[in-house]
C-alpha cells in the first residue's frame, strides 16, 4: 500500500461534508435486519466495516439491496449461518452481533482479522452468558473467535463496569429477545444511537440516568433511518482547521449526537474557536454544522465523562496537544489501550518520531506542548485513526510527515486523503 504523504503549512477553508456515520450505519443495517418490513438506511457508510456488517448479515440470510449511499434491508428472522461470520477489522460489528445471535436459536461463530482477535471479547459474552446464551471463545471466552448457541434468553439486570456503547448495544439487543425486562446501567454515558434507533423502530425503551430498560420480547417495524455525517470523521477537519494558522472551515451535515461531540467541549477548554449552527433532528439524531477558526491552544485536563463522549477523538486531540501551550493530561482512558489497536503506545512511539513528548500512562498520558513538530516517517500499525491523526500532525509539522500502512483509513473514512487534499487547496 502506498504510504501517504503530508505536507505542512497550507491552511484549510471552505465547506465540507463527511461520509456517514459510522456507528449509526452498522445499526441501522443490523436493527433493520431483525425488524419486520424493508428498511432504508440513506446516506450508509460505504466503508470497509459497514460492508462487514453486511456480508454477516448476508450470510445469516438477510437479503440487502445496496444503491450508490443507501441500503435496503428486509428484515426476517436470521437463519443460522452455514459460514463463520468475518467481521473484518469492526469491533462494533461483532459485539452488537453477537448479542442479536445470542437471541437466536442456532449456532454462529464470529471472527475477525488480528486486530479483532486481541481486543476483549468477556465484556459481551459475560452478560450474554448470565442471559441464557451458551457463548464461548479462545482463553475462556476471552477472545474471538467467539461461538454463540444462542436462544431462550431471559432478561437481566446488568451493571457494565466499562462505559462502552457496544456492550450496551449488545446486552439491549439480545434483551429484544429476552423474556421480561433488560436494564444496563454504565459507569458514564456512552453514545446512545442504538436506544435512540430502537425508539424509531418501536420498541419501548425507558432511560433514567444512566440507566437503558427494555422489556422483551420487542417486535420491532421496519423504519427510514437517515445517516448524518460522522462526527468521528469531522473531527480530523476540526482539529486541523483549529491548529493550522489561517484556517476557517465550515463541515455541514454532521451528527452533533452529545454522547459524542466531548471533542468540541475538550476544544472549547483548550481555547479553540469553534461554532455549532444550524442544529436540527433528523430521524432521532441532532445534526448540524460546525464553524472552525484557527487559534492558539492551550492544554487541558481531560478525564471521567468526557472521555466516553470523545474516546475516538482522542488520538487526534492528542496531536492538537502537542502543539498547545503547556501540558495537557488524558486520563481515565484506559479504553484506549484496547481499541483497534494500542493507542496510548502508538500515539507515544508514532508522534514521538515527530519530536513530540508523549508519555504513556496505564490509563492515558501525559504529553508536554509548545514543541514544534518535525517532518518524518511514522506507521499507522494497522488503525485507521492513528493513520488520519498523523496525517493531522503532518499539516502542522516542519517537513512533510510519510504515514506508513495508511490502508487502514477504508474503515472508516473512504476518501480522507482526497477531503483533506480538497481542504488545504492541494
Ligand atoms: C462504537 C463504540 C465505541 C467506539 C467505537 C464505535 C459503537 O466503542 O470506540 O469506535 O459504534 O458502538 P466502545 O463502545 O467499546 O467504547
């Protein structure tokens, strides 16, 4: 694959808008898939782990017609899978699967690339298991690939010790087909799109804090789910258009979800100049527009119920602290060390190429700003967001920075090297 090349000093204008959201597509292909009638999901991520999803669900016998930005998917009940199911490099594919299988009364097996088979997979089976569903995995169940005999599942009350939105999602969605009520209480908010597309499909779903509840059995009804720009995506536009003298940037159509804009509150503390217009709802989802101007920063503290609320962003949040004034801490992150891959050390070993002082600590870092970054060669170690914050720290830095194994970036981000060409007028 061919490295991607960044130069620095040319400022980002004009408007831009990003591809779908990522979180919301897989749900709207999996809610879609176990509701009755056709859904349409406008504006679905074309990207390499919403296609995984698609291909599960494929292959689980769900028949999905797909258009240039849209899908349709005629939901039925799910039959058991005469292939293992290969959910690519998408931790979200197979966690919120394998609670819909875990209601299923067949055998499935889940799998993904290596990425995926390291990441912790007891923070869904536990739960799962503790539901009726016989689950099991490499290391006791730790790790995929994971086997699901699924089916008969009664509902529970589960007190989750990570604030995650996939071990939410799975526990809410195999409580669908659970006898009686579901709760999950979490530690802090994490995104909340799957109660909120739940609600859209019909089904009755009580908050109270940070506590989710459902009673099932749930017969969900087919919906329109409209899939805004994905927050995640404009944020490597926010932070650049913030850090690169000159720069004004205006991305419209963007979900401005609260459970997941903490980047723009972690900005605001940093002295950013960033605006929200336009915000309206748009099939259960605030959308809107964010205005950016560059200005100075200054560093932050960021930790407890912000970092649910910007865990993907802070990758690049901590290239935007390397060039702030003063220090900046992330703590109470330790999800970060267990995400596509390790960022804490790759963020402290990729931008410490680059000249930076990041110092890892078990749960975040520590990283000293005001030092100006150098030009070089840094890797992506296989995860898309490490690729695109570096890509970010190349704009900023003295020399061109070359980010190796940028493949990776097709998870998420379609086009990225392209919209960010496009931006800097290059
Ligand atoms: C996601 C939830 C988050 C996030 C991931 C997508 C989702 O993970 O990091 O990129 O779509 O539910 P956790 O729920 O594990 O925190």
């Amino acid at each position: 694959m061919t490295p991607l090349v960044v130069s620095p000093g040319r400022a980002l204008q004009g408007v831009l808008r990003v591809p779908g959201d990522k979180s919301i597509s897989h749900r709207g292909a999996i809610i879609g898939a176990i509701a009755h009638g056709t859904t349409r999901v406008s504006g679905f991520l074309q990207a390499d782990d919403c296609r995984s999803t698609l291909r599960c669900l494929r292959a689980a016998g769900v028949p999905i017609d797909e258009r240039v930005d849209e899908i349709e998917v005629r939901g039925r009940p799910l039959q058991e899978p005469e292939e293992v199911l290969d959910v690519g490099n998408s931790g979200t594919t197979i966690r919120l699967l394998a609670g819909v299988l875990a209601g299923h009364p067949f055998h499935s097996v889940l799998t993904g690339d290596a990425s995926i088979r390291r990441r912790p997979m007891d923070r869904i089976a536990d739960p799962l298991r503790r539901m009726g569903a016989r689950v099991s995995g490499r290391q006791g169940g730790r790790l995929a690939p994971l086997a699901i005999d699924g089916g008969r599942l009664s509902g529970i009350d589960y007190a989750t010790p990570v604030a995650s939105a996939q071990v939410k999602s799975a526990v809410l969605l195999a409580g669908l087909f659970a006898a009686g009520p579901t709760s999950v209480r979490e530690p802090a908010q994490s995104r909340d799109h799957t109660e909120r597309m739940l609600g859209v499909f019909g089904a009755a779903v009580e908050r109270d804090g940070l506590t989710t509840r459902l009673r099932g059995p749930v017969a969900l009804r087919a919906a329109q789910v409209r899939v805004p720009g994905d927050f995640s995506s404009a944020a490597y536009f926010i932070v650049a258009a913030s850090l690169v003298p000159g720069s004004r940037v205006e991305i419209r159509d963007v979900g401005l979800n609260p459970t997941r804009t903490g980047l723009l509150d972690i900005l605001t503390m940093m002295g950013a100049r960033v605006e929200v217009a336009d915000l309206r709802e748009e099939g259960g989802e605030p959308v809107g527009t964010v205005a950016v101007r560059a200005t100075p920063l200054h560093g932050a503290v960021i930790g407890g119920d912000l970092v649910p609320r910007a865990i993907d962003e802070l990758p690049v949040l901590a290239v935007a602290a390397c060039l702030a004034e003063g220090e900046t801490v992330i703590r109470d992150a330790a999800e970060l060390r267990v995400k596509e891959s390790d960022r804490v050390e790759a963020l402290a070993r990729e931008l410490g190429r680059l000249g930076a002082r990041v110092e890892p600590r078990p749960d975040g870092m520590v990283i000293a700003g005001g030092r100006p970054l150098r030009g070089g060669r840094v890797t992506s170690g296989g995860d898309h967001r490490i690729a695109m914050s570096l890509a970010v720290a190349g704009l900023c830095a003295g020399g061109s920075v070359t980010v190796d194994d940028p493949g990776n970036i097709e998870t998420s981000f379609p086009g990225f090297a392209e919209a960010l060409r496009r931006a800097t007028g290059g």
